[in-house]
C-alpha cells in the first residue's frame, strides 16, 4: 500500500511540474521577440517589417585609401595584406531609398594637393540579389553565391549597385564607371589592417568580424587589366571605420 503511494505521489508531481513547464513555455512564447513556430532565430526582410520606410542616411568617417591614386600598373587596390593603405581626409554620405533604388552617395577625399570628389546616384540591379540596384540584408562576396569572390563574406547592412563619377579638383576624371558600396561588416584587422582572407575555414560565417563595421566603396573601369589586382585598367577603393547611422 506504502508503495501504491509513492508512485502516485511521484505521478502527481511529475504531472506539476510538466504542466508548469507548459504554462512557462507558453507564456514565454507570447513575449515579444520570442521566435514562433519554426521561425527560429531568422532575420526578417526589410519589408516584411509594417513600418519600413526604405530610407537610410549614413555617415562614414575616418576614411583609408587603399593603394594611391598615383599607382602605376600592376597595383595591388583589395591589399589583403594591409601594407599599402593610406589615411586620408574625407567622408562618405549615404542618403538613399531601398524600395525606390533612389538617392545620393557622394564621398570626398584628398591625396596630397588633391581634391577627389565621387558622386554615386544612378543605382542599377544586375543580379536578382541586388534588389534593383539598392538592397539591404544580404550576404554578398567570398563562398555566398551572391557577388565577385574578391573578398570575403561579409553580412550587407546595406549595398548599391550601378554608375558614379569621379572628380579630380573639380574636373571629371571618370565618368559613367561602375561603382559598389558597402555598410558591411568589419573586414580589417583593427591591429594589423590585415584582411584574413582567403583562409581555410571551419564555420560558415565569412572571415568578417562582426563585431564591427565600416563602409566601403568601389569605383572601377569596364577596361580590364590582368596585371592589376583587380584585373581593371582603374578600381578606385576607399573604406571608412566610423560609420554614424543618421
């Protein structure tokens, strides 16, 4: 009978705390931010938010140069190795509409006695992953399927696609050439300004830090150049470490 007792007296308060879990697991679930049914822990597109208004206005200080703009051919402009890079003065202004694939980029620099001014507004979507010519949320580069493998993975805040012009002193130097930017996750070594890439790798994350972040910005001829890294005849390359969100 002693027995008989026991065992239910065990059943009883197995069956408490299993209903308490229940009703812990169900409350919890109604949290906010908690992931629901099989959502996991995904990142939702921009526009399945109510209240995305596709309008982003960044700011990026402290800007390096990669290589000069006095580079003679064969040039190294990605520098993995982060022995040819040049601080210089200048930002970048990112004002821009995701939905619309509309805006102004423009950055400003100066190399020696130099003025250099880029202007980025015409955005153009050649890939389906690039939204249009404005997309944000996105892995791009290295082993992600999306982009060039020239550098590493990298976790996309926000991209552009499409045309810019280069002034030099307030003259045109380069018009109409290809240009990309980047609100991306931190690629250099804060140290060594060494980009770890490629590497063999055992995590599918990118060779990133995310922890960080900056912007980076190309500009590049249609003219191909094998002698040059990349193999353009110009791939202008700038990245800015202090980036304001406005």
């Amino acid at each position: 009978m002693e027995k008989k007792i026991r065992y239910a007296l065990s059943v009883l308060v197995l069956g408490v705390i299993l209903l308490g879990i229940s009703i812990y697991v169900k409350a919890e679930s109604t949290q906010f931010g908690t992931p629901k049914g099989e959502e996991g822990t995904r990142i939702f597109k921009a526009t399945e938010h109510p209240n995305y208004s596709g309008g982003f206005h960044l700011k990026g200080e402290k800007a390096t140069l990669v290589g000069s703009m006095q580079d003679h051919s064969p040039w190294d402009h990605l520098d993995y190795a982060g022995k040819h890079l040049i601080l210089v003065k200048g930002i970048i202004d990112i004002n821009v509409n995701e939905q619309s694939n509309t805006g102004l980029v423009t950055a400003e620099f100066t190399e020696g006695a130099d003025r250099y001014r880029i202007v980025f507004d015409r955005f153009i979507g050649a890939s389906p992953y690039q939204d249009g010519g404005i997309a944000t949320r996105v892995y791009e580069h290295g082993d992600s399927g999306n982009g060039d493998p020239l550098y590493p993975k990298t976790w996309l805040y926000l991209a552009g696609w499409g045309k810019a012009d280069v002034f030099k002193n307030d003259e045109i130097l380069y018009k109409d050439y290809s240009a990309h930017f980047m609100v991306m996750e931190r690629s250099r070594n804060q140290k060594t300004q060494e980009v770890r890439y490629p590497e063999k790798r055992t995590l599918p994350g990118g060779e990133t830090d995310p922890a960080g972040m900056e912007i980076d910005l190309w500009v590049r001829s249609k003219e191909a150049n094998n002698k040059n890294f990349p193999p353009f005849e110009t791939f202008l390359h700038l990245y800015w470490e202090e980036v304001t969100w406005r």
